[in-house]
C-alpha cells in the first residue's frame, strides 16, 4: 500500500507521474485528435480568414484577386457606416449580457437554493426548454409576437414592431439559457453552511448575497457573460428576422458574402467581433474571475 502511494503522489515529478514511454506514448495519441482539429480546423481557419481580409476582388468580374492590399481594412475602420454598425452590434450585444444577467441571477439563486426539489426540476426544464427548438422556430415565434396583428398587440394594444427593441428581445430569449445554466451551478457549488453561518452572525439576506454568495458567484455570471455576449456579436439570423431594417455586424457581413460577392472585405469585417471577443475576455480575465471557473 505504501509503494502503491508512493507512486501516485502529486509530489513525483510529472515524468514519474506519466509512466512508461509507451503509456507516454499513448498519451500523445490520445490528445492528437484535439490537437489537430484545434490547429486545423480553428487555428487553420482564423488564418485564412487573417489573410483573406488583404486580397481584393476584380471590380468586373467579381473573382478574388490576391494581391496584398490593406485598403479592406482602411475602409473598415473608416466607413461611418461600419463604424455606426459595429458600436450598435457592441451595444446589443452587451445589452443581452445585462438582461441575461438580471434574469440569470435571482432565478438561478432560487433554484439553487430556495426550490424543492419538484420546483427546481420543472424549473430547469423550463429554462433549458428553448435549448431543445430549432433557432428558426425560436425566432419566427418570436417575429409573430411582434407583428403588428400578433399576440402582443391583441394582448396590449402596441407592438414594438420589428427593429433594435425586438432583435434585443429575441436575442435576450435565445441566449437566457447559457446564462441561467452556469449562474445556477455556480449558486448550487455554495455550501449551504457558509449561508447559515452569515445568518448566525447576524447578517441580513441582503448582506449574505452581497458579502458571501456574489463574491463565490460572480465567475459563474462572466462565463455565462462570454456565451451571451459572443453570441449575440456575431448573431445575424435573428436580426434578419426581427429586426426590420436594423443593421448589424453579422447580417452586413452576410450581405458582403452572399449578396455582394466580396469575400476579402467580409473577412475585413469578421476581424471586428473577433477583436471584440478577444477584448472582452481580457476585460474579464482583468477582473480575475476567469482564474477560478
């Protein structure tokens, strides 16, 4: 039993730890499917995409020519037309974060630690529901809702109608879920003895949440703010089907792809939700909660 210890101690170093050449060996095998994928398939594609947004295409006939040039991203970062997009995509995007989060918190909390457990069940069923739905049905519902005959006019006598306020909402909807999901595990992995304690020594239910749940909480909120914010940058189906003659960063990227034929300035463009992505999750490794999930 000692030697038996002795061998699985996490003090041996690393090549102890691993075994013999061969199970090294098959270690390496064993993580070369990921590797590749990630090298290729990410990795590889992000490449291409980097060196897409210097060609060009012939005015004439459309073909793509490669040839070095940096007047995509010239006009990317000039064109007040893709500026005013890219601060509205920005805004929506950190919109839904917000409304996710409001929503996230105090219904996962009482799931997590209020809910019996039949409550808690039908709870998480409910919220994960729009998980099992095709996005096309979830969205057409929703532009139904906001027509101008539909069920929210019947019910209120107005509707928004299609534009920001109903592609905030549809967005909102679709993404509540991978917010929900990690705020109430992060809810669920606080002992309920560090509760009681706070109560015991006097502490309000306000004073508990601020002082001993949102502190423990709090990465649980930034992951689920990565998935929302990252899926509603690049999202370009739901504004397309809601949102009028609202114009964002994804369906203008669509528009350059499909529409217009123009490959290297869609690729141009694809840059600014990347850089924005990559910016958002420094602000978030920034605030040390990426550090503890």
């Amino acid at each position: 039993m000692a030697a038996t210890e002795g061998l699985t101690s996490p003090d041996l170093p690393a090549s102890a730890r691993v075994g013999t050449p061969a199970r090294r060996a098959g270690l390496a095998l064993l993580l070369l499917p990921p590797m590749a994928w990630l090298v290729v398939a990410y990795l590889g594609s992000l490449a291409v995409l980097l060196v897409s947004a210097f060609w060009s295409t012939n005015s004439f006939t459309g073909a793509v020519v490669r040839n070095f040039t940096t007047d995509n991203l010239v006009r990317v970062f000039t064109d007040p037309v893709f500026r005013t997009a890219t601060l509205r995509t920005v805004a929506v995007a950190l919109t839904v974060t917000l409304i996710c989060a409001l929503l996230a918190v105090p219904l996962a909390l009482y799931m997590a630690k209020i809910a019996s457990p039949a409550v808690r069940l039908a709870l998480v069923v409910a919220v994960t529901t729009p998980l099992w739905a095709s996005y096309l049905v979830k969205a057409y519902a929703w532009r139904m809702m906001f027509a101008p005959d539909g069920p929210l006019s019947w019910a209120t006598g107005h509707t928004p109608g299609y534009g920001l306020v109903a592609t905030v909402v549809t967005l909102s909807y679709l993404w509540l879920p991978y917010m929900v999901i990690p705020v109430f595990a992060a809810f669920d992995r606080v002992p309920d003895a560090l509760i009681d304690a706070s109560s015991d020594l006097g502490a309000s239910g306000l004073t508990t949440v601020r002082s001993v749940l949102a502190p423990l909480v709090f990465p649980g909120v930034v992951a689920g703010s990565i998935f929302t914010f990252s899926l509603s940058l690049g999202d370009y189906i739901a504004v397309q089907i809601v949102g009028g003659k609202t114009q964002l960063l994804g369906n203008i990227i669509y528009g350059q792809l499909v529409t217009a034929n123009n490959q290297p300035l869609a690729a141009a463009l694809s840059l600014i939700p990347l850089f924005a992505i990559v910016a958002y999750l420094l602000a978030m490794r920034r605030t040390g909660a990426l550090e503890t999930l």
